[in-house]
C-alpha cells in the first residue's frame, strides 16, 4: 500500500452534472498541489440498493485501488499441504 | 480519438543474444517491433530473478525497497522462519495500482507473485505461486469458469520439471503457452482494458530444460541431438502468437516485450554449505545419509558462523550473536567475518582452481534503503555461470549433476526490452539503446498512458 495524499469519497447520482463534481475537485485538489488523488465515487443507481450494498461498493473501489492494507498476513496465505506443493514447486524448477 | 492503450508481453527469461542477435530475423513480429521501435539489452534487479524481479519491475522499487530477496525470504532471524514470496509481500503500488486511481481498466495474466489475488481495476489471473486450479487464482473469482470454458483445464505451469523425459516436457510447455495466448487474446477481444499484460513462463522454463541440447558451448551438448532446435522453434512459436495478437488490437496501442532477466550456459554448481563445512563456518552433528537439503541435517549453531540457501545465485546468512538465537558471531566482528567470506568466495575457482568471476555483493553496496531481512551476502557464482547448491552430502565442492534434476541454464544479469510505441517521435524509431534498466518500465507505462509518475520510482522514461 502507498500513501495517498487525498481519499475523497463521494456518493452522488448518475446525472452527469454530479459526475463534473469528481473531476473539479480533482483538478482543485491538483492545483493545490496535492500530488495523488484518489476519488472514490459510487453511484446510487439502484433505489433498493442497501447502505450495506452500497457500502461494500466503495470498499470495492477502496481496494482496487489498493489504499487499504489487505487482511491475510503473508504466512497465512497457504495451508501446510499448499506451502508444502509450493516449496517441492520451486525446488523442482531450480528456485530453491 | 481514442483513449490510449498498452499492452505488455512479458517473456519470462528471454534473453538479449538470441532475440537480438542470434535469431532476430527467424523472429518477424519482435524484428518488427524493434524496427519500429527501441530496443536494447535491460539490466534486471539483483538479484536477476523472477520473484522479485517481475515486482521490482511493476513497482519500479528495488528488491531491499521491496524487503524481497527471493522466493522466500527469512521473516525474522530465527533459523527456520522463511516465508514464501507473494502477493501480499508487494506493500508498494505497482502499475495496476496507479493505473486504478486513474481509473484505467487491466488486464492482468500470470505475473509472478500475484497470488493471492487481489481486488484489481478490471481482471486478473494469478501465477504459478497458486498452489492449483482449485484455489482461489482468479479475480473476480468467477473468472475461473470463463476460463475452463475457453482453454478447460489452465496450465498454471509445467509439471515434474525435473525429468529427462524431454518430450513430455517439451509437449507441456507448448500447451501451456498455447492456453495462455488463447486466453490472453480472448481477454483483449472481450474485456475493457486501457493496460494489457501477460507474462509468458515457458520461455525460462524451456532454457533450463533444453538449453545444452542449443548452445555449442554447453559442456554437455551434442551435435545432431534431436533437441537441437527445440529452443529456436519455441522462440518462433512465441513469435508467431505474440503477431497473432498484434494482428488484432488497434494499431495505436503501445507495445511492449519485456524480460525480468536473460539465460546463460549453467556450466555446473557450487556446493555452498560443503565449502562452509569444509572452511570451518559450518558445522553439523547429524546428517541423514546420501544428498539432503541443508534443513534435514542437525546444525551445531554454537559451532556455526554461516550457511546458505541453494538456488540460481546464493544468499549467505550469518550466525549473529544477539541476532540469531544461538548466534556466535559478535557484532564487533560482523563487517571483518562477512568481508573474510566475501574475499575467500570471490577466490573460489573452478574445479581446476581457475578463476570463475564470483561476485559476493553486500545488500547495502546495492541497495538505498533495506526493509526485511536481507541475506548478508548474495553470491553470483561465476557471475552466475554456476549455481549455488545447498544440499549437503555430495563430498565435493563442485558437481557437474545438479542436487534436484537436470538442469542446463542460468540467468543472466540482462533481459530484453523492446518498445513500439506509435507515439515515439520518428527519429527514436528503430534505435537500439544500452543503459535500459528494468525499472524503466513502469514509468514508460505511466508516461504512455498520461498518468504521473511517482517521484520515488526508481526508472526513467524510455521514448
């Protein structure tokens, strides 16, 4: 993960007014010399969407951009039988 | 006019002396790029191989700004405490990244260390760190049906590696190569992309696998062995998919072909820990019999001052007091310990005792900034000619039989970069450059698609 200067999250609708508001606070935030930028815009397009869904949505975009750390640690990545393939792997192809 | 796009062939292992010199005119669609476009030799990362080279690449960050050395890398300094390099090891932002902020869609296929996958700006297909086709190696996660439906069973890599059935190998190799351009180019057709990228490992797979039976200077080549062109016709197979694609995605989309590092003739191996043995930095009180890997045997750490991890260069690791648990070398003699293993290394010749151009580096002489834990030494034995071995129990320092199968190749300090980029002023067109560095092509990338560059990346832009 790197730092980012600016995480603005918007919520705002699909009208294409609202989406000029993303691009003016970039360039603002540009012209006030905030190096990194990062909009996180969700949509309400559907009027049944939850607060959950729409929750989970902008954490999507959150981590597509990958500003936040993820959860697992690297040791947990694999179980015992997956780090053993693993290792037999690498040996087998000269790595190790 | 349309939004620029890129798309990036990375070859694992292809290296500059047969993709520039040796084969260039047997390999029409790369001759073209480079007769487009610039070309030249691309110095790797130290050390040059594929984890983490193809991170240092993507993040334009060097492997001690990373804290990854290798495949795997000690996670603390107790004696067992190696974890294995993945994706979740790579905390700098690589292209994809910056590319997301940006809002620019990828296509991402087999780079290495991308697995676990993660939630990315578009599509990816992780790498051979996946353990198999059942784990989690795709996101969105329902791109594995997508898959199975376009190629079946994917390939993640070649099988049983080590193994003189050279035909089964050879057969294997080409399927894999075959699944993954047929994907790669069903992805292109079929998914929104601004970035485009697959790494290709077949390339490095075949090197090691088939090398002796190319390269006349090989010690064990034989003339008029039925492998003889194995190598050349994959190369032109390669080729011939990479055109393929080429001849279907719009003509104003930049192209690259990279290499993390290039292939050399493995003229045989140095037994690492049976020199420290021999030398008086290692000892062991128990060894099961035959050739075992270091870690079957029962190390005497209070009699040991250092030992070293096997693979296509060496790392060292000092037995530290007050840093390793049962460490014995004390931090006043670190520097004069290290420098003494460095000098006697650099010395050790050849069987005959000639001169093979071992390079012991330091982690700090190349490194700005070190994160992790580093190895205290990174040894290129014979300037990566030779291979380190880490099994103990051959009774010799040098061997001519690798400890884990045949294996014919090294790697090599260079790979390749070709850039065909339809906005490159006409003068640069068809120029061969030295002084490329593996950290260019991130910010190439960036710079092609109109994104800024951070400033803490490591690489210049190539145009």
């Amino acid at each position: 993960m790197q730092s980012t200067n600016a995480i603005i999250i918007l919520l705002h609708s699909p009208a294409e007014a609202d989406k000029q508001v993303l691009e003016i606070l970039r360039q603002e935030l540009q012209n006030r010399g905030v190096q990194e930028i990062c909009l996180i815009a969700e949509e309400n397009q559907q009027a049944n969407s939850s607060a959950e869904q729409r929750a989970a949505a902008i954490i999507k975009g959150i981590e597509e951009k990958n500003l936040i750390p993820s959860g697992l640690q690297e040791e947990e990545v694999y179980t015992e039988e997956e780090a053993e393939k693993i290792k037999k792997r690498l040996e087998d192809l000269g790595y190790l | 006019m349309a939004e620029k796009k890129v798309v990036v062939f990375g070859l694992d292992c292809a290296t500059p002396q047969l993709v520039f010199d040796k084969w260039s005119k047997d390999l029409p669609h790369l001759s073209s790029l480079m007769e487009r476009g610039i070309s030249g030799p691309m110095q790797s990362c130290i050390p040059p191989i594929t984890i983490p080279a193809w991170s240092c690449m993507m993040t334009s960050k060097n492997p001690g700004k990373l804290g990854c050395y290798g495949f795997r890398n000690r996670s603390d300094y107790s004696y067992n405490g190696l974890t294995f390099a993945t994706a979740k090891a790579v905390k700098e932002a690589t292209v994809w990244d910056l590319l997301a902020r940006h809002d620019k869609k990828v296509v991402l296929l087999g780079i290495p260390q991308t697995y676990p996958p993660r939630p990315v700006s578009g599509i990816m297909v992780s790498c051979f760190l996946t353990p198999d086709t059942s784990s989690q190696y795709t996101y969105p996660p329902d791109l594995k049906q997508e898959i199975a439906a376009q190629v079946g069973e994917y390939l993640l890599d070649v099988d049983h590696f080590r193994t003189e059935d050279k035909q089964r190998l050879l057969d294997q190799i080409y399927e894999m190569t075959e699944k993954r351009f047929k994907l790669f180019s069903w992805f292109l057709e079929h998914k929104p992309w601004d970035f485009a990228m697959l790494v290709e490992m077949g390339i490095d797979r075949i090197h090691h696998g088939f090398w002796k039976y190319m390269d006349t200077s090989h010690p064990k080549y034989e003339p008029g062995n039925p492998y003889e062109h194995a190598i050349k016709d994959y190369y032109r197979f390669v080729d011939s998919k990479i055109g393929a694609i080429l001849s279907r995605i719009d003509s104003s989309t930049a192209v690259l072909v990279v290499s993390d590092h290039g292939a050399q003739t493995m003229r045989g191996g140095v037994c690492i820990n049976e020199w420290l043995i021999r030398e008086g930095y290692l000892s062991i009180t128990d060894k099961p019999p035959g050739v075992v890997p270091l870690h079957k045997a029962t190390i005497d750490w209070k009699q040991t001052k250092a030992w070293g991890e096997g693979g296509y260069y060496s790392r060292l690791f000092l037995n530290v007091e007050g840093r390793e648990p049962q460490g014995i070398i004390s931090r006043k003699d670190y520097e004069k310990v290290r420098t003494e293993l460095k000098e006697k290394l650099e010395a050790l010749g050849d069987e005959q005792g000639n001169s093979i151009g071992t390079r012991v580096i330091k982690p700090e002489e190349v490194y700005p900034e070190i994160n992790g834990v580093p190895p205290d030494l990174i040894v290129y034995f014979g300037n990566l000619a030779w291979r380190s071995v880490g099994s103990i129990g051959l009774n010799t320092i040098h061997t001519f039989e690798n400890d884990t199968g045949p294996d014919d190749a090294n790697h090599a300090e260079k790979g390749i970069f070709i850039l065909c980029d339809p906005g490159t002023p006409a003068d640069n067109a068809h120029t061969f450059r030295s002084g490329l560095s593996l950290y260019d092509v991130a910010p190439t990338v960036l710079s092609i698609l109109g994104i800024p560059i951070p400033p803490d990346m490591e690489g210049k832009v190539i145009q």
